[in-house]
C-alpha cells in the first residue's frame, strides 16, 4: 500500500512544466526515428503520384466545378468568387486538402510503427509543397 501513495505522491509532484517536457523528449525521439528510417523508393513514389495527380485534378478540375455548380455564371458569382476567402480556397484549397489526408496517413503509419512509410507521406508533402508554389507557370507552360 505504501508503494501506491509514494507513486501518487510522485505523480502529483510533477509540475506540468515537467510533463510537458516529458512529451516534448518523446517527439523527438519519434522524429529521430523517422529521419533514421531508410527510406522505401518505390513507395514514395507511389505516393508521391497518387498525391500529385489528386492535388492536381482537385486544382484543375474539382474546385472549379464545385464554385461553378454552387455559384453559377454571372456578375454575382463573380463577386463572390473575388472574396478573400473564396480565393484563398480556390488557390490553396487543393494543396490544403492534400497535405491534411497525407499528414493523418503519416500519423497513422507512425503510431503503426512504420517510420519507413510514414517518411514517404512526409517526404512527399515537402516535395509537394515546393512545387505547388509553381503551379501557374507549370500550368502555362502545359497549356501552350
């Protein structure tokens, strides 16, 4: 019974700042972990595609038909459109929605335990937002 209290005793002696650097060393052990997994190259390369062409088709294709079957066409659809907000969505919206499911796959693989593929899903979201800062110019470049 003795064992119990001073436990308790113990646990209630920590201050938050403790536990909160308690937390803070476990996070950098498992980042650690990730950076030292080897890295598996054809995995990352499928996820690495299968993110780009859904961060593409969600740029090109879906969030326009989404504000045009909302919207509609005319001068009012056009003023909502030019919203900040509107146009924060239709730019970054496709990039938002990719690095969101790819972190939560990440997160997964990392509780799994599987640091090798949760580097592929973090590795690929660097990559992906590094190349969506040139989207326009790519896209211009497609289309002529």
């Amino acid at each position: 019974m003795s064992s119990y209290i001073d436990l308790r005793r113990h646990l209630f002696a920590l201050l938050p700042s403790d536990i909160f650097n308690l937390y803070v060393i476990q996070i950098m052990q498992t980042i650690t972990r990730i950076f030292k997994a080897k890295t598996n190259f054809l995995h990352l390369l499928a996820v690495f595609l299968l993110a780009f062409f859904t961060c593409s088709i969600l740029f090109v294709l879906i969030i326009p038909l989404i504000y045009w079957m909302i919207l509609g066409e005319g001068a009012e659809a056009t003023r909502i459109e030019d919203l900040p907000l509107n146009a924060f969505i239709a730019n970054w919206g496709a990039l938002m929605v990719v690095l969101i499911v790819s972190s939560i796959i990440g997160l997964r693989h990392t509780w799994k335990g599987t640091f090798s593929c949760a580097k592929s899903y973090f590795i690929t979201m660097l990559i992906l937002i590094v190349l969506y800062f040139f989207r326009v110019p790519t896209w211009n470049f497609v289309l002529s």
